[in-house]
C-alpha cells in the first residue's frame, strides 16, 4: 500500500518526468483534483490506469474511501491539475491522513511554478518566503502584506488574474512603491513576466486585462 504524490506539467505537457510516467502506469488508481485535465496527460503518454476526482470540493467519505483502498493493498498516484500536488490545493489533505495511518509515501520530484517566477523575477533567490494566496478580505490582505516589510527576500504570492491590479494598489498602500515581478503563463506559449516598481506595472496593466495563472513576486528591500 501506498502513495505516490506525482508532480505534473504546469503547461508543456513535455514537462513531465520518465518516473512519473512509469508510476502513473504503474499503480491501481489515479486521484486527480481535475479529472479533465489529467485524461489530457494520460492521452498524450497512453496511459491507461483508472482515474478518480480528489479535489477542494470532495466530500471526508471520499477520502476515507480512498484511505480504505491503499489499506487493501492498492497503491495510488496523487496528481493535482498543474504542479506539485499539495501546494495550494487539497492534495496535502490525504498526504496528512496517509501519514496518520503509517501508509508509506513517495513524493516525486517535478514541476511547480514558483520556481521558475522567482528565477525570472531577477530577484535573489538566496533566500525567500512562499506564502500562496492572500486571503479574500482586504483588511487581512493588507495586513499580511504590510507584515513582509522587514524580510530581506523575496515573497511569492499566487494571485488570480481578476484580483492582479487589486493586489498592486493594496500592496503600495500597504508596503509602498516596492519593486515587484508579474508573472503569468509559465511554460506555455503567452509566458510573460513584468518587472518594475509596482506603480510601473500597474500603469502597465490599465486598459488590459490579465489572463492565465499569475504568480506576484515581491522585494521589500
């Protein structure tokens, strides 16, 4: 029994490594937080194995149903819909109970996002805090971003392509005109990355909409 935390591409779907080809074919069942994108993947690699959805909205009987099949001896690759499964998703829920039942674990190097955005954001990359998303009301989002002004790195934030000009407003309201990197789209074709004060790249993106996954990185100093 066991479980397998697979990492898929966050674009090009060539970003995916032998190892997690070979476990995907490997095991009894896949369990995908989006089950559309993932038949994508195992199309493109023929990958045949059964799939199911594990995503924010299952209900605890789907967890504990599968629980109850690696406890038969089934053994199952986690995948979310882009990336490192676990990270801002509901993947870490079923990490955390398969730790609490003594089932064995893998995880499996691969792609995640912030990554790349911090490397291309020309910050240094010494050393730096993941925070993910903010949350949804402004009084705490302001006070989250104005509690990074004394770290010396960067802060990577995931931000959704709606909330992009928000979050440049609050964050100069709270931190000030700090230098900051936009970027969207990593791997795929729109790749794009905008670099400056975050007043510049909000007059940069008036009259525009944003589009695809964005990840925001911030320097303080």
């Amino acid at each position: 029994m066991s479980l397998y935390v697979c990492p898929t591409p966050i674009g090009n779907l060539k970003d995916i490594t032998l190892r997690v080809i070979l476990v995907l074919r490997k095991v009894d069942l896949i369990a995908s937080e989006d089950t559309r994108v993932t038949r994508i993947l195992l199309n493109k690699y023929a990958i045949h194995t059964p799939i199911t959805s594990f995503h924010s909205y299952s209900s605890a009987r789907k967890l504990e149903k599968l629980m109850e099949e690696m406890e038969r001896g089934k053994e199952i690759a986690l995948v979310t819909d882009a990336g490192t499964p676990g990270i801002s998703d509901p993947g870490y829920k079923l990490i955390k109970a398969c730790i609490n039942k003594g089932i064995h674990i893998e995880v499996l190097p691969g792609p995640t996002s912030f990554v790349p955005a911090l490397l291309l954001s020309g910050f240094s990359p010494a050393h730096f805090i993941f925070y993910g998303f903010l949350p949804r009301k402004k009084g705490k989002r302001k006070k989250i971003l104005q509690g990074f002004k004394d770290f010396s790195g960067p802060v990577i934030f995931f931000e959704s392509p709606f909330r992009v000009k928000q979050f440049l407003s609050e964050l100069i309201e709270s931190a000030g005109d700090v230098n900051v990197a936009v970027t969207r789209e990593i791997t795929k074709i729109h790749e794009e990355a905008l670099r400056g004060r975050a007043s510049e790249i909000l007059n940069e993106l008036e009259g525009r909409s944003v589009k695809g996954e964005v990840i925001i990185i911030v320097s303080y100093k």
